[in-house]
C-alpha cells in the first residue's frame, strides 16, 4: 500500500482544488483522481503480476484520456510501468484494464457494461449519476465548483480491490442502490 507523501498531499489537494482554478481543467482534475486511485490500491496478485504493466482505460472522454497521458508521463504504481488505452465500450479490451474510467452519464450504457465486468478485480470509475449506486467502484462529484469523489466499498470488495484507507478517509462512501446483484 502507498504511504508516500507526495501522492497523499496530491489526493489531498485534489480534494480542495475548485474545477477551473489556476488553469486547472475537469479533464486534468479528473486524470490526477485517476492517478491517485490507481496509486492508493492494490490489485490481486493474480490480476496484477510484479512487473506487470498497470492499464489504465478510458471510455468516452478523450479529453481525459489526453490528460492521462499527460499526468502518467514518467511515472509509475508499485514498479509497474502505466499505460492509458482508449477503448470502446463494445470492444472485448476492457477485460484487461486494470482500472476503467467510463465518461459521460448514460445510465443505461453503464448499467451494461458494470454487467459485463461484474466478476473482474477492474476499478471502475465514472462521472455519471448514480454510477457508484449502480455498481461502480469510485464516482467522480462535482459539488459546489470542487471536484470530490465517492467510493463504493462494496462494489471495491467485490471487485477483491483493497483501497488504502487514507483514500477512503477522503472519500464519500456511496451504497449500492437496492437492486444491485453483482
């Protein structure tokens, strides 16, 4: 589990940053949340292999994906190497993401595709509403200007993900909605 400052006091001000703020844009914001949550977790061994390369995808923001890049550039999670991959959400290639950042809020098209990875160790993550009630993993809020997120430990440990506990002490812990079986 991490436990280096640097990536604390980034998820810390990230917790503070208003959207728009000295430059800042939702896409770079979010990419820095992307970022840190693959930093503050940890991956079954067997999902993840030392060594391993971390992939980090995108579905439907390619304006985050960029950003991702950006922010990955030159750095690494636990000795393995990060790549970010724009997939489609009909393509078989989120089955090898290691964590899935779905953009937009199609209740329905996300609905679908937390089915399709129910089973699998992928730490899901949206913007959409309602997206960690469904099933996903970490919801991306906007609130009053400032970007904050929420987590749904359920759905993490169901996806046998453990997510650091200084993570989870910034986080909103989000229910799954009633009629949730996955």
């Amino acid at each position: 589990m991490k436990s280096t400052c640097s990536a604390l006091i980034a998820a810390l001000l990230l917790w503070t940053t208003p959207v728009g703020a000295q430059g800042v844009t939702a896409s770079a914001l979010k990419a820095a949340f992307l970022y840190n949550f693959a930093n503050f977790t940890e991956w079954p061994a067997d999902v993840l292999a030392p060594g391993q390369r971390l992939s980090l995808c995108v579905i439907g923001d390619n304006a985050v994906a960029d950003a991702l890049e950006q922010t990955i550039k030159g750095r690494g999670v636990d000795n393995h190497e990060l790549t970010v991959t724009i997939i489609k959400a009909a393509d078989s290639g989120i089955l090898s993401c290691h964590l899935l950042y779905v953009g937009g809020g199609d209740t329905k098209r996300t609905d679908q595709l937390l089915f399709a990875l129910s089973g699998t160790s992928v730490f899901t993550v949206g913007d959409g509403d309602r997206f960690a009630e469904l099933g996903g993993v970490a919801q991306l809020i906007l609130e009053n200007g400032r970007m904050r997120f929420g987590v749904n430990v359920e759905a993490a440990r169901r996806a046998h993900l453990k997510i650091s506990s200084k993570l989870l002490s910034l986080a909103k812990i989000i229910k799954d909605q009633n009629d949730v079986q996955r």
